[in-house]
C-alpha cells in the first residue's frame, strides 16, 4: 500500500506540469485565434470583442488555472472553430484508437512472444538468424509504406478488404473489423520486431540461470522451461516498452488513422492542429498525457506482481 501511495502522489504532479508545458507552448504559437475564427479581414473593433469572449487577454497562468479547474470537472472547453464540446469530441474518436491499439498490440504480442522465444532458445542458429533478419528489415521500414504496401495487395489487387473508412461495431461486427484489419496488421508488423528482439535478449540471459538449468536436467519440456520458467522473469523490459507502445497508441497512430481515414483520436489532433483549434489540441494532448501516465502506472503496479521487491 506505501509503494501503491507512493505512485499514486506521482500522478497529480504529472499530469498538472505536462498539461501547463502544453497550454503555453500553444499559446506561444504565432498568429491569432480571433483572426483564425473571423479572417484576416476582421476589424479591430470584432477582433477585441472575439478576444474578450474566450479571455484571451489574460494572463497565461490565470487562463490555465481557469482551464485546469474545469478540465476536473470533465469540462476541457469547447472547439474555437466548430463550438463542439472537446469532451464530446474525443469521447466519439477515443474508441477507435482503443480498438486500433488493442487489435494492434494483441497481434503484435502474439508474434513477439513465440519468436522471441524460440530465437532465444536457438541462438545462433538458422531459425534466428532469419527471424533477427526478418525483424531487421521490417524495423527499416516506415509505417507508411507498409500500410500502402498492404492496402495495395489486399485492398486494390486481391479486392479482400476495404481499402479506407470506418464501420462502427454498432452496425457490423464483421465490417468493422474488416476495416479495422489492414491497420492493425501495419501497426503489428511495425511493433513486433522490436518487442522480439528485446524479449530474445532477456531471455537469452535467463537461459543461463541456475534455475533454468536445473529445469533441464530434471528433463523438462522445451516449451515448460520457456512458459514456466524463462518468460516471466524476462518479460520486464517487454511490459515497459509495451505499456510505452500503448500508451503511444491511447493518441492514435497519427500517420496510420490519416492513411486509412479512420476517426480517431490521432486524425482529430491532426485536423486540430491544421484548422489551429488550441482547445481541441489542449484537449486531445492532455488525455493523450493521463493516458501515459495511468499506463505507466499500471506498469508499475504490473511490476510489483511480478517481483515483490520492487515495492521495497
């Protein structure tokens, strides 16, 4: 419970430090959201009257404070250039991006953890050779690319899936994860390559344990000693790039939502940043920064089940 305390009176500070660097940043920015919203032809008389609504005027801290005291109440403002609230408008993409990084991460888990594994355990020889050189070329290759290279052969050659847009599970549990299946396969491809190699590392020193030793001579199973006894103390650096890569994810695959036109919360902040909606950027980056923070909470929490003497 002091260390589950501990980590909890991190949280606050974060949060709060994250989301000021934010707000100033943005509002450092050049140009005027008075000009953005009326156009460069506005008179000086509108402009001084758009700038006295949204409080533009006043000082920087005061501004935050006023945001931040409501934003914990679950009200983050409303959009400068649609008037939509920014609660609503990240609670209708916020799914999509969950359900790309849990399709995404849940593929990627399921190659990374076999291969890693079974390179580890065949070190050196033919096997992972060629899984270290498929993981070598594939971590060369862009997101992008990958993503047009499958859209391309499934989408445009083979005519399998859909090539962009999005179909909500409300209204097709198939059609939407067809759309869902070329994206999350690009972020997958993407992500295993590095969860591999880094498990195969760890691995191929808890090989050498007494314990991992002592389970071969009493004549265990290959896939026991990996599962029972290798796995799990090995897996700790893989939790924290994994819980990163999720955390990452919680924001969208800015370039992977763009591609596949899917509304996400990575093309939300795109189209934010282009349209220069700082509450609705302010907005997306504030729940893209507790969505790192919670994640590396549970993380931490993670680590604590796994070896108790973190917590000392």
């Amino acid at each position: 419970m002091r260390y589950l305390r501990r980590k909890l009176l991190h949280l606050v500070p974060t949060l709060l430090i994250v989301t000021f660097v934010v707000f100033a940043l943005l509002n450092l920015l050049p140009g005027d959201v008075s000009l953005q919203l009326l156009g460069n032809d506005a008179s000086p008389e509108a402009i001084a009257r758009i700038r006295l609504e949204l409080q533009l005027d006043d000082a920087l801290p005061v501004r935050y404070g006023r945001w931040a005291v409501r934003a914990v109440t679950g009200d983050l403002g409303r959009s400068h250039i649609t008037g939509e609230p920014v609660v609503a408008a990240l609670m209708r993409c916020l799914p999509v991006s969950l359900e790309l990084m849990a399709l995404s991460l849940l593929m990627s888990l399921s190659l990374a953890v076999p291969a890693g594994l079974l390179a580890a355990y065949r070190a050196g020889e033919a096997i992972d050779t060629a899984l270290s050189a498929l993981a070598a070329l594939l971590l060369s290759a862009p997101s992008f690319m990958l993503g047009l290279v499958l859209m391309f052969v499934f989408a445009l050659t083979l005519q399998w899936l859909p090539t962009v847009g999005y179909v909500s599970l409300s209204d097709s549990i198939g059609g939407n994860l067809r759309t869902f299946a070329i994206p999350s396969v690009t972020l997958a491809l993407v992500e295993w390559p590095g969860f591999m190699r880094i498990l195969r590392s760890d691995a191929i020193a808890t090989l050498q344990q007494d314990y991992v030793l002592f389970a071969k001579a009493k004549g265990l199973r290959s896939v026991v000693i990996l599962l029972r006894h290798v796995l799990k103390p090995s897996c700790f650096t893989l939790i924290t790039v994994a819980g990163l890569t999720v955390a990452a994810l919680i924001g969208g695959a800015l370039v992977t939502e763009t591609i596949f036109a899917l509304p996400g919360v990575g093309r939300l902040l795109v189209d934010a940043i282009h349209g220069r909606d700082l509450m609705m950027v302010q907005g997306a980056v504030s729940l893209i920064a507790a969505g790192f923070v919670l994640v590396n909470f549970g993380i931490d929490m993670l680590y604590s089940v796994l070896d108790p003497r973190v917590t000392r």
